[in-house]
C-alpha cells in the first residue's frame, strides 16, 4: 500500500478532504522519523511501537574486491507491533 491509498482510505472511511488527510499522513511521518532519529520512543497503544534499535559493529565482506571491512556501530528504525496486531497477523 503506498502513501497515497493510505491517504485514500482513510478518506473514504472518514469523509476528511484528500488534501488534509495527506497533510495528517506526512506530519505522522515526520513526527515519527524526528523522534525516533532524536531517541525517542513512540508507544501508540493498540498498535504498537516506534523505536531504534542499535546495531554492533561486525566484520563485512566486500565479495568483489575480496576483503574485510568494519562497518561500524550504527541505529536503525524498527516497529514492534502490540499483541494484538501480533494475533492478527497469526490468525490471517
């Protein structure tokens, strides 16, 4: 589903103009890729929740090349869904 039949949907299931439901959709967006970038948890109950995990550095491959490489301690975004949408997911 992309962002513009999200924006349809809920149109359609809340009669909101398509140009204030796609403004909705992208300060959504962006509150969740500011907080997040910032440290900040975002717990939505009923859903889930917005959060960085941090990843160790490892030892990569560069195939081609045929050497190793650091890559380095880096974050990354994760969700985790609430238990609820965990079950739904199962039950589909």
């Amino acid at each position: 589903m992309t962002k513009a039949e999200i924006v349809s949907a809920i149109c359609k299931e809340t009669g909101v103009e398509k140009d204030k439901a796609l403004k909705v959709v992208e300060a959504f967006m962006s509150i969740v890729k500011d907080q997040t970038a910032a440290g900040e948890d975002i717990f939505l109950r009923g859903f889930g929740t917005f959060t960085t995990k941090t990843r160790a550095q490892k030892i990569g491959r560069l195939i081609k090349e045929e050497k190793s490489v650091i890559v380095p301690e880096h974050k990354i975004p994760y969700f985790k869904p609430c238990e609820e949408y965990k079950e739904l997911l199962a039950n589909k």
